[in-house]
C-alpha cells in the first residue's frame, strides 16, 4: 500500500507527489505512452526512461536531487488507478535569487482537463511558500497555446523572448516565451 500522506496536493481525480523510486516503472509506462508529446520539449526526459532499467536509474537521480534541494521532480498520479498521468519538475534552482523555473507535462489522453493548470498552481504555492521562492518562471514555445493558458491562469505574466533557448534534437535552436510569477 502506498503511503497517502505523502501527497503535496490531492483533487478529486489526481495527486500531486514527491518523486519515488516506487514510480520508476509507472514514470517508464507514461513516458514511453506519451513518446510523440515529449520528443521535442522534454528529450532528456524521454531518453532517460525508455526502458524499466533506464526510468529506475532516472528516478534514483531524481530523488537524490529531491534531497539535496537541487531540482524537484512531482507526479501526477491518477487517483484511481494509480498510474502517472503527468510530470511537474521545479528546477533550475537559485536559492540566492529565491527563484526556479517549472516544467510540465501532461499525458495526451488527459490534456484539456484542466489537471495541469490545478497542478502548476498547486506547486507554484508549494515552491513560493513551503519552498521560500520569490520568482517562478515558465519558459514556453508560442506555439504551444495550452502551456500558455495554463501559465496565465495560473497569474504568470509574459516577459519577454528568449532567443534560441531551446535546441529541439535534430532542430535548429528555438525561440522561447518566458512567464514569471513574482511573489
């Protein structure tokens, strides 16, 4: 039986939790599942977990920097069947500057939903009060409407571009959209 108590965040269908390394095998499941959805914003994450042995070695080094203070890494877990449904990293940690920047993902089958702005607001208070963060950053592609919408409703304010930020595997560097939340 997993522990329950460990969730940061509980909805009616999803929990938010610290990552474990009794997840290895699920994070492997949603990462292989949802391959086309992160080949191009999240690649290390995709190659890190490719196979059982691979996800188990991603979540080792994911929990040690969990410990550590140095890159926190949440999942989404379906309430009901226990699966994961979505990833929530806050990294890029400066502790002098009290800032971080949050990544996500959702899963295909449960985008639009409404599950990853209830989860990015959720972990946005988590980093701000539990974490004492004062910046929060998200850097998305302007193409991506859904991650937009869910930065803005979550009272993230556009700042400004961030020439070639991102370098897609075999692309040419992108230009980035960056959101703050200052607190």
């Amino acid at each position: 039986m997993e522990n329950e108590n460990s969730a940061i965040a509980r909805f009616e269908s999803f929990s938010i939790e610290p990552i474990h390394e009794k997840y290895a095998w699920r994070i492997c499941d949603f990462v292989t599942i949802n391959s086309g959805r992160l080949k191009r914003y999240f690649p290390i994450t995709l190659a890190a977990n490719l196979t059982p042995s691979l996800s188990q070695i991603f979540v080792e080094q994911k929990v040690h920097e969990y410990q550590k203070n140095e890159e926190f890494l949440f999942v989404l877990k379906d309430n009901e069947n226990r699966t994961i449904i979505g990833l929530v990293y806050i990294k890029e940690l400066n502790w002098e500057k009290k800032q971080a920047e949050l990544a996500y993902c959702i899963g295909y089958q449960f985008e639009g939903k409404g599950i990853t702005s209830l989860a990015v607001d959720a972990l946005s208070k988590y980093a701000t009060n539990d974490l004492g963060l004062k910046t929060l950053q998200i850097i998305v592609h302007k193409t991506n409407n859904g991650s937009i919408r869910v930065a803005e409703k979550c009272g993230y304010t556009w700042q400004k571009v961030l020439l070639k930020e991102h370098t897609p595997p075999s692309e040419s560097p992108l230009d980035m959209e960056l959101y703050e939340l200052h607190v």
